[in-house]
C-alpha cells in the first residue's frame, strides 16, 4: 500500500482523545487558534466530534460545528438533510442525479416491487435522513434482494421513509466544495481485506482494523463490521468468517463505500476534469446558501460521467487530512482563509497544541458552560529541550521551575528521568527561556545543562512528570507505556475529575480555564411541560452551578492555579 503524505505542521499536534471524527473539528480550531483567533467552546449537550464553537478576531465572530460556519443557512442545512429534497431540488437545475422515488411507512411490498421493476434492476435503497452511509444498500439485483434490503431497513433499523433509486456503475468520491471550488476529493474503496493465504477473513480484519486504529482519522466508529451484511456477501463467494482467501485476493465485507463503514479513503483531488469538479460544484450552487459542503458522486473510469449521489452541509474532512493512501489536503486552511480572509498567509508553525479532553470533560461534569482557550503566544516563540543532571531535589525543582514558567509565560513541561536527570522542554519567547534558565543556574548551582534535540510540539500550559521525591523507577517506567495505555489515570481534586496527562499519573499540570455563570449538567434536548421532568432539570442546573462554586471558592493549589496565574498576570500589567 503506498504510504500517504501528511502535513508537517500537523505532526503529532492532534491529542489522541481528538482522534476519530473530532479530528474535523479539532484541525479547523488548531489552524484558528494558531494564527492568533480567539477561540471558544459553547456547551450545547452535543457529542464530541459536533461541539459548537466561535471564532473571533475581536471584530468579527462566526460560529462552527465540526467545519461548517455559520454562513451555511438554515434552510440549506434542512435541504441536504432530506435525501429527496436534495434530489428533487438536483433535477430541477439539471444536476445529474440518479431517478428515484420516495416510499413512506404505508408502502407496500407490492409498491416497491412495481416501482423496481419499473426502474430496473440493479437498484439502490436508503433511508431518507440517514447520515454516514448507514442504512444505503446497493447493487440489488432482484426483487427477493429489494424486499430482504427494505426488510433489513424497517426491522434493524427502524428506518419508516426510504428512497428506491436506480444503481449508477462507477466508483465513489466524495469532493469538498468551497466558495465555488473543489478544494479536496478523495475516493472511498470499499471495506475490504486482502487475502496472504494464511490467515481467515476474521484474522484479516483484526489485523486491518489494528492498522486503521494507528490513523488519526479512522480511530474509533470506522472500523470493519463482520456484521449481517459482511455474513451474506460472503456466502455469495461460498465463503464464511474462517474462510482463508487466497494470497492477493481481494475480498469486500460491505457493499457501502462510507469512511465511516470501513472504507478505505484514498486522495484524488488531481484526479478529476474540470468537467466532474463542475458538476459537484453546480451541485452546492443548486442548494440556496451552500457555501460550502461535500458531494457525494459516482464517476465512471473515463470520466465521461458524473452522478450527484447525495449531499452534506456539514461533512467531516478528516479523511481529507489523514487518507490511507495519497496526499493530505489542508482544509482547515481553506476554512479560516474563507471566514477570516485578513489572516491568509500567516504561517503556521507546529509549536503548539491544546488539549481536548479537559474541554469536553469540563462540559460533560457541569464545570463550565464555556470554554474559551489561552490565546496563542504573539511574539515569536521557539522550542527548546534541555537536560538537567545532578538533580537531587527534584520536587522542590519542579515546583520553581513550574513557577517560573509560568511567570514568564513559556509553556512546555518537566520530566524526570532516572535518580538525577531531567528533561526540561520549553516553548516561549528566546529572551524568556534563558531567563528561566539564568534563574535555575542561580538557585541549583551544582546541576549541569545541556541542550538536546526537540521536535516535536508541546502542549500548552506547563506541567511536572515523574518529578515526585518518592517516584521510584518502576512507578515511571509503567506511567509511561504510551498512548491509551491500560496504566493511565486521571488527576482527581474533590469532584473536579480532569485528565491532566493520560499517560502520567504524577503530574503537577495546570490549563487556564474559563468558567461561566449557569453552567449546566449535560440534560435531553427533548422538550416536554411534564412538571416532573422540569424539577429534575432544576435539580441538575442547581447541583452544577452549586459544583462550580465550590470549585471557585475552593483553597487548594490545584483548583486555584488557573485563577492565580490570571492575578500574577494582572498584577505585573
């Protein structure tokens, strides 16, 4: 498989806790907040990958959930929502779409066998308002097919309206229109493993859902289902789930082509005529408002034709960022530079990168109703690793450092490393770091520094690992086992539960929060005048706004760093 060309100044700056869908939303704030905008988080009660959040220059602010701004309008939102909406609104401005029909929950079965033969066979069937491909059945050969495929919607899923359309031969692209350019396409294989000879298909996919979960993109709900749909694929080739392809052979588990169903992205955006980018980009013009969103199309190997499958106001881009094979597209850029046009050309350096994990926990623990990140350093900032030996006092080491850190507002963290070494890496300002350095070799005369090699960005904020007096050599070893490992904890203070570093539990680390009046527990969007119900809601509003109190007024060093280091920075202005 060839190896996929990512960008360089996204390089280990995506926290695994944002990997999977949020990496959509989690790029397009990086690009943001890196290029000086101010950022902030809006608890809605919406999953991780949807979080609403604002962009501002001070001047102007828009509002985003996963990369679509609020210049998308209402009513295109609801258009692409509706399956055959967006159809019928397609034909009317002549957008090659495939025919079909819409059947709601009176349809009978002999209403969509009329329909089907009508049409002809192969066909399509799909739910009406289904999203990440689920629910879209296709190749139907037959009315036996269509009836166990409409079957298998009603009974599994509970889908009541679907659309029956006819069956387009070509292969499956998703392009991303922008201000009335493609900006990124790639091309989606379905799921699929490839035989060696030794292994079965159920090894196979273990082994390829194992390479998926190493992509940032793909980690999570993207993985390769031996489901219902896999069984009866495979009994078509007289196969089952111990079955042992031969080396080389292809073998699909899905007849869907989505990401999100196990497929298999690859780059194409230099791959089309400008003939199939105008039919997606007159596809967004057809639908009022639609300044940006992806379109979804089936385009036959000579690129003679182009069919308009479906399309999405608020499609996530991360497999435009992190494809399996091909080159990554940067659309984040493409984002901010539309919204925010005054910051094109300002490079982005892989620096720095914030955490994501404690946003959405503090939404999720009722701590705060907003949450507004750190502004990006304005000067310019270097990235700085030194190694400290002859370091015997470490905790009383860390905490000066941290202190001093923080006065001078670098960022960067300290780690022990063995009896008497340090690691000390430092993001900030040149003239700030040897500051901080002049005050180290003023109070621990005896230690020994030398610069050493860093790469790699650091997360802001400034935090102590394996700095603890008792911290012994066995308990540093099994605090740092890597990414997701079982040995993670979390730093608990009373009832304020924060991961501060998932791979280190002796950690001293702070992260400026903001922390809002009436903030609320995650509660149902369902409305309801139940009396009952609406107490139960008091009752969460009240214990939240209560917890956020207590986290206000409480002493301990821990709850108050946040609040200490705003005064320090008043104090010297």
């Amino acid at each position: 498989m060839e190896q996929p060309q990512y960008l360089a100044h996204l390089e280990s700056s995506i926290p695994e806790d944002a990997w999977g869908y949020t990496v959509s939303s989690y790029t397009v704030v990086l690009e943001a907040w890196r290029r000086g905008l101010k950022i902030k988080f809006i608890n809605e009660n919406r999953r991780k990958s949807e979080l609403t959040y604002t962009i501002s220059n001070g001047e102007k602010e828009h509002v985003f959930s996963v990369a679509r701004g609020d210049l998308v309008p209402r009513e295109a939102i609801l258009t692409c929502k509706d399956k055959n909406k967006t159809k019928d609104v397609l034909l009317k401005h002549n957008v090659p779409t495939p025919v079909g029909k819409e059947f709601n929950s009176e349809a009978t079965e002999g209403d969509y066998v009329k329909y089907g033969d009508e049409l002809g066979y192969p066909l399509v069937v799909k739910p009406v308002d289904g999203t990440g491909g689920k629910g879209v059945i296709t190749g139907i050969q037959n009315k036996e097919a269509l009836l166990s495929s409409i079957d298998y919607l009603k009974t599994d899923l509970n889908v009541n309206n679907i659309i029956i359309e006819r069956y387009v031969e070509g292969k499956d692209y998703r392009l991303y229109v922008l201000d009335g350019k493609v900006i990124g396409a790639f091309t989606r294989d379905r799921a699929n493993v490839i035989g060696d000879g030794k292994s079965s298909i159920e090894q196979l996919v273990a082994k390829k859902n194992k390479l998926r979960g190493q992509n940032p993109a793909l980690k999570g709900r993207s993985k390769i289902l031996l489901n219902k749909e896999a069984k009866v694929l495979l009994e078509e080739k007289q196969y089952d789930f111990k079955s042992v392809p031969g080396k080389g052979e292809k073998v699909y588990l899905n007849t869907k082509n989505n990401v999100s169903s196990g497929g298999d992205p690859t780059d194409a955006t230099d791959f089309f005529k400008d003939s199939i980018k105008q039919i997606a980009v007159d596809a967004a013009k057809a639908i009022p408002g639609l300044i940006q969103g992806g379109v979804d199309m089936i385009i036959d190997d000579n690129q003679e034709h182009g069919y308009v499958i479906e399309v999405n106001s608020r499609p996530h881009i991360r497999a435009h960022m992190f494809p399996m094979q091909g080159k990554a597209r940067d659309i984040p850029k493409e984002v901010i530079d539309f919204y925010f046009p005054e910051t094109k050309g300002q490079q982005v350096e892989n620096k720095l990168f914030f955490d994501f994990d404690i946003i959405y926990k503090s939404f999720v623990e009722g701590v705060c109703g907003e949450f507004t990140l750190p502004t990006y350093p304005e000067s310019e900032i270097i990235l700085k690793r030194y190694e400290l030996t002859g370091v015997s006092e470490k905790e009383q080491m860390s905490k000066f450092c941290s202190l001093r850190a923080r006065r001078y507002q670098l960022n960067g963290y300290m780690k022990g490393i063995g009896a008497s070494k340090s690691s000390l890496v430092l993001v900030g300002t040149s003239e700030d770091i040897q500051t901080l350095l002049k005050d180290v070799k003023a109070k621990y005369k005896n230690i020994q520094l030398s610069e050493k090699v860093r790469k790699s960005p650091v997360r802001i904020g400034f935090s102590t690992i394996n700095m603890n007096r008792n911290t012994s050599k066995k308990s540093s070893t099994t605090s740092n086992k890597g990414k997701g490992s079982k040995a993670s904890k979390k730093v608990v203070s009373d009832d304020i539960k924060v991961t501060k570093n998932p791979n280190d539990p002796n950690i001293d680390g702070y992260f400026p929060l903001k922390l809002t009046e009436g903030s609320k527990k995650s509660v149902s969007k369902k409305k309801t005048t139940n009396k009952k119900t609406s107490t139960s809601l008091n009752k969460n509003t009240t214990k939240a706004t209560q917890k956020e109190a207590r986290f206000k007024n409480r002493t301990s060093r821990t709850a108050t760093k946040p609040l200490r280091v705003v005064s320090r920075m008043l104090k010297r202005k």
